[in-house]
C-alpha cells in the first residue's frame, strides 16, 4: 500500500462511528481522495483541529487501488483559514467552491492548475471584507470553472462562433454553453440577454481580475447567473445546495 505525501484541502467532511471521521480532500498530486482518519474525534487525536473545513496542509495518504475509501495517516496544516468560519458570507462562499470542486470534477480532474487556482480562491476569500465576499467568490467559480475545461464562450458566438459586438447586449444561453448572435438566438427560448458589463466582468473574474463596478443587484444577477450555468452542465440533475445556501444567504445578508 503505497504512501502518497501530498498538499491537500479538506472540502468536506463529516463523523463516522464514535472515534473517526471521513474526509473528502481535494490533493495536488492525487485528484480528489475519500479519507477515514481513524481516531480524529478522539480527545487526544493526533489530527487536532486539523482536519477543520478548508483547512490546508500537508497529508500522508495511504493510497490502494480499487479502494474507495482511503487511508489518512496524517495531516500538518499550513493554512488554517479560520477567517472563513468568522463570517457568514466567507463561509457560504467557500462551500459553494467546495461544492462546485467535488461535483464537477473527477479523481483525475483536480490537476496542479485546478489545485492552485483553488487554493488562491479560498486564500482571496478568506482575506476579503465583509461586504466583498459574493465578488471574490463569484470570481473564485468563474476561474474554477474555466480550469476545469467547461467555461462559457464569451467573445463569440456559442453556436456557429461568428464574431460578436464587444459592446452590444447579447443573449446567453446555457444550453449552448454562451453568448449567441442574432441568427442563434432566434433559434433558443428562455434565455437571458447579458449585457457587455456582465460579460466583461465573467472575463475578469475568470483570469484573477476585480471587478469595481458590480454593485449588489449586478452580484445578486451574476449568483444566478452562475448557479444556472452550473446547473445546466450537471449531468446528475441534483441541486447544488451550497450555492443556493450561498446566494440565499447572500439575499438575506443584504
């Protein structure tokens, strides 16, 4: 049974019998990896408060073939963000990033990139203000979802990719994975049109950007925005609970 010593971010997690818990972590060398950490809920656990939601560290895997359910045999962690369990919004927000990592990746699909550009997100997330919160978490999404291969087409045409007016109000449609032109459009129904500021913002946020003008109604229509795209490419058809805690708790908030 190999031993894997890798970076990895505990994303959820949850009691199992009276001394253990199970962990889902997002690894920077082995994907996504289901853990039993035997002994965790132990008074005198070697584990600490260690395996706190979003905390970061160095993990030794007890890695088997076949196996769904893996091994952890320690976890020294290097980024505690305790700042993210301070906050309502901070702490939604990093569920729905959690969320959106172990719903629509596979063990294979968290690769370096993947890893990195989350491990930023939380660290952006944790460090924001009250009131910046939804923006660095809508921005840690749109980046994730670009890494991991299904980000929407913005500066073209989703359908026949015909060059579109940077400047115009379009329509975006989820099922077609973007904007569209004029001739497309006619063709879908349900849809929504997007401004250029919108889709100027999806384009910041999706390389690291701030955006300074997304007031609250603009954020409130960029969590919708969102969570329908995500939706739409969900193949399990399951609500994503986070993201609606998240943008229900962004409403009440305000």
């Amino acid at each position: 049974m190999p031993l894997v010593e890798t970076d990895a971010i505990v994303l959820h997690a949850f009691d199992y019998s009276e001394t253990s818990r199970i962990l889902r972590l997002a690894t920077r060398d082995a994907g996504l990896q289901s853990v039993l950490a035997r002994g965790a809920r132990r008074s005198k656990s070697r584990f600490g408060s260690a395996l706190d939601l979003f905390a970061q560290g160095a993990a030794q895997l007890q890695l088997k073939d076949g196996r769904e359910l893996q091994t952890l045999s320690s976890f020294d962690v290097t980024r505690s963000r305790a700042e993210l369990g301070e906050d309502l919004g901070r702490f939604a927000g990093a569920s729905a990033l959690a969320e959106l990592v172990l719903r629509f990746s596979g063990e294979e699909d968290v690769s370096v990139q993947s890893f990195d550009v989350l491990t930023d997100a939380l660290d952006r997330l944790a460090e924001a203000p009250d009131a910046g919160s939804v923006e660095a978490t809508l921005s840690g999404a749109w980046r994730l979802v670009a890494e991991l291969g299904f980000a929407p087409t913005i500066d073209a045409c989703a359908s026949c990719h015909a060059p579109l007016d940077p400047e115009g109000d379009l329509t975006f449609s989820h099922r077609a994975g973007g904007v569209l032109c004029a001739r497309c459009a006619s063709l879908h129904s349900g849809d929504r049109t997007l401004p250029s500021t919108a889709r100027r913002a999806i384009v910041a946020w999706s390389t690291g950007e701030r955006v300074s003008e997304c007031d609250e109604r603009s954020a409130r229509a960029h969590q919708r925005l969102l969570r329908e795209f995500l939706q739409q490419h969900l193949s399990d058809g399951r609500a994503l609970r986070a993201f609606d805690a998240w943008e229900q708790g962004a409403l009440v908030a305000r």
